[in-house]
C-alpha cells in the first residue's frame, strides 16, 4: 500500500493522488487536518510495526511500502492556525508529528523522502560541498555576520545576490549600492552572499531515474516572485544532456533524495548548482511545461509498492 500525508490542497500531492485513483491503485491519504483524530502506536525490536488510526480507520504500518510526506507546518493547518503554541491541542499534534516522523526515518518502507535526508536542506553550506563533490561549480559565497567583510567581498565580484542560509524560503535579491547602509544588518543575521551568475536558469526535478528540465527565463533576480516587480516570467521544457542528467542524478543520490528540485545556471559553458530542495513543489512547473512529472511520482512510489 501506498500512503500519501499532507493536505489534499497541497498541489503536488493532489496531482499525485488523482494518478493513484485514476490507475486504481491501493493508497491511504493521512490528512494532516485530521492529526487531532489520529493516533500512532510504534513497536521497534527486530522489526518496526505499529498501527496507525485516523478518524476510526485502522492502518496497520507493516502494510505500508511506499509513502509520499508532504506535511505542512502545523501552525499553516485548519485545526492548529490559532490555538496557540502552549496549548494541549498543538503540544498533542506537536508529538503525534514527531513520532511519525520518526517512524518515517525508521520504517523499511520507502519514503519520497525521509526526514533525516531532508534536514541536509537546513544547512545550505553543507549542502554546498555536497554539490561540490557531485561535480557541479558553485559559485563563490562569503557566510558572514562582519559589514566589512560583505564590502571586500562585493569589490571581488561584478555581481552579488544574497539570501538565507536556513531551510527557510527567502527572496533571492541583488545586492545594490542604495543597500549600503543595510549591510550593518548582517551583524544580527547570518547572511550568505554569492557570485551573481548570468545565463539561462534551469529547474531540474529528479524522480528515481526520470529528469526533467525547465528553463527559465526572467529579468528577476528570483523568478519566483517576478510578480512583485513586474518582470516577465517564462518557463518551458528543455531536454537535459546526458552529461548534466546524470549529475543530477548522482547528486540526488548522494543526498539521499529519491525525488529532487536542483537548481542550476549556465555560464559560458560551466554549470552551476545553487540548492537541491528535497520536497520540490513540482506542480508549478508542470503547469507550464507540460512535463508529466505526477506520474513519474506516481510511477515510483507504485515500484515500491
């Protein structure tokens, strides 16, 4: 059986369970609202088992083979959104998520992907030696809580953008002279500045041995949210190279991740890997490419099934 946890309006994974009951397929979905109706029991020796409960049903885990988590933060569901951290509501949903958590690190099941391989993604500089070693350029970076330094490094450089170093999504944006002052800011926050590359920008997302390829094609700084300066903002296939797929590849496996985002830009010829994001919001993409990536999900997880 095929188990599917989040909520049924995240994109990817509802296009994912519309394949799954389209072709028939056993799954479960563990609706992450309902996490206040559920229960876990877990019993690890020489195996793991346990049975999960949600809303009266019965699961035992022993018949789960696959599963496809793509939880949200539970102050972001309907049931947890304003009851409070220090409540027994959220402090009950707080420990039913670690220990499901925990059995999806644990569980012989395979798992798109488990937590433990996610956390690589709260480091980005770690993450960049890993990309480093898959054989991708990345490009210089300075980490950096000092104003001066930021100022030395920027007149090494014809371009720098900075960002978050967290697993926490943050705009990507140029560093510009009229920022000046705001570079004392950085003694309060840990900041990653980086060698502004030119050239096209190209979205891969890994699953199992499938690659696809989005190029696109933008004047923002982040093409994510083009909309707020107004630029335009085109995203089409492109077929990967043999050479650069299986790199892709490699460097998803390295990681860990059965399913990838990877996030690169070519420049004269030279790739570079910026992040590898291990729960990729595919759906986006596949909305304007055309690319059947909900299937080569739905594809993976029936393999293991």
């Amino acid at each position: 059986m095929i188990l599917l946890w989040g909520v049924p309006y995240d994109p990817p994974l509802a296009a994912v369970e519309r394949i799954l009951r389209r072709d028939g397929v056993k799954y479960a979905f563990l609706d992450q609202r309902a996490v206040l109706d559920s229960e876990l029991t877990l019993q690890v020796g020489e195996r793991v088992s346990g049975k999960l409960w949600v809303q009266g049903e019965t699961l035992p885990l022993e018949e789960i083979r696959a599963i496809y988590p793509r939880p949200f933060a539970l102050e972001q569901i309907e049931p947890l959104a304003d009851v409070g951290r220090d409540s027994v509501a959220f402090r009950r949903a707080a420990a039913f998520q670690q220990l499901f958590s925990i059995w999806l690190d644990i569980t012989p099941a395979k798992v798109l992907n488990r937590p433990r391989q996610m956390s690589l993604n709260y480091s980005k500089p770690y993450q960049a030696s890993l990309i480093e070693a898959a054989g991708f350029a990345v490009p210089e970076t300075l980490l950096t809580t000092v104003p001066d330094a930021v100022r030395a490094f920027r007149t090494t450089q014809t371009g720098v953008i900075y960002k978050s170093i967290s697993a926490v999504r943050s705009i990507v944006a140029q560093l510009e002279q009229q920022d000046e002052a705001r570079i004392q800011d950085v003694m309060w926050c840990p900041t990653q500045f980086q060698q502004r590359i030119s050239g096209s920008e190209v979205r891969v997302h890994v699953v199992g041995e499938e690659v696809f390829a989005s190029e696109i094609i933008t004047s923002a700084d982040d093409y994510r949210y083009a909309f707020l300066s107004g630029a335009s903002l085109e995203i089409r296939a492109i077929d990967p190279t043999d050479a650069w797929a299986d790199r892709c590849r490699r460097l998803a496996a390295a990681m860990g991740f059965p399913i990838a985002g990877i996030d690169l830009r070519r420049d004269h010829g030279i790739w570079y890997c910026f992040e590898v994001n291990p729960s990729p919001g595919f759906a986006y993409y596949q909305e304007r490419t055309g690319q059947p990536i909900d299937e080569a999900v739905a594809r993976l997880l029936c393999s293991w099934a």
